[in-house]
C-alpha cells in the first residue's frame, strides 16, 4: 500500500495516516538534507546517503553522477566553491511503500549564483529502508522556468 503524506512541514499532521511513522521518519531525513546543504556539511550530507554504486545524483543543468564517489565529490565540489544559500521547501509531498519513499518537493533558493528573486528546483528523492535507516538513493533536480498556471 502506497502511503502519501501531503505538505508533512506545512502543518498537516502526518500522524493522521497509516503510515505516518516511515513518512515522519523520511520528512525527518529530507530536513536533514537540507539542513547539511545550507551548512555545507559533507559529513552530515553523507550520514544521509545510500554509499552504494545505485546511488544517482542529478544537480540542475549536471549530467547525472552514479554512486557514492561521484555524488561525494559533487557536494564537496558545491560545498566548496559556492557561496551559502538559504533553502525553503514547498509543495512537500511524501509517499512510503514498503521500504521505499519518494519525496517530491519544490526548492526555493536565495543566495550563491541565483537570481535575485530567487531560483525554485523541482526536486524528487527516493529514499530506501538499509538497516532499518531511510537513506537518499536518489536526487533530481530540475530548475522550474515557469509553473503551468502562469
């Protein structure tokens, strides 16, 4: 049964569904995440991630990186040549199946390289159960140039 918990950080209490611990649990890794980007953490960064070679990354206009190493590497690059950025999440929806999770989310940027105004990132990451830890398998990234209602 596929679980979907709805704008879990938006005040939609996510202990009203089924499977309202995983989604918790998972929410609670993507807040991590993001907390490890805005502090240019790799070591927090890497508590989070799958190390195995099915690891995939695809930051926006990058081709996509497979395995640890590669992602690795990424961050470090980012977290090193870049300057900080704030990252406020919308439109966070969260779905468990089993010992799987996927995250899709939209990332509102300031700061670094992007414009102004700001940069929203159209974000998906799948997550899997290891060990009894939910861990990043999979980002993607994609910059939004326009929403369909404009």
């Amino acid at each position: 049964m596929v679980t979907e918990v709805g704008r879990y950080r938006e005040g939609i209490d996510p202990t009203s569904e089924p499977a309202a611990p995983d989604a918790h649990a998972v929410g609670a890794v993507v807040d991590r995440f993001y907390a490890a980007f805005e502090a240019r953490d790799l070591d927090a960064m890497s508590d989070i991630w799958a190390h195995g070679d099915d690891a995939s990354c695809t930051h926006p206009g990058w081709a996509t990186l497979h395995g640890w190493g590669a992602i690795a590497a990424s961050w470090f690059g980012i977290f090193d040549q870049s300057d900080p950025m704030q990252v406020f999440t919308t439109d966070v929806r969260v779905r468990v199946d089993g010992d799987t999770a996927w995250v899709t989310l939209d990332e509102n940027l300031l700061g670094a390289g992007s414009d102004p105004a700001g940069t929203t990132v159209a974000a998906l990451k799948v997550l899997r159960r290891i060990d009894g830890d939910w861990k990043v398998t999979a980002h993607h990234g994609s910059v939004v140039v326009g929403h369909p209602d404009e």
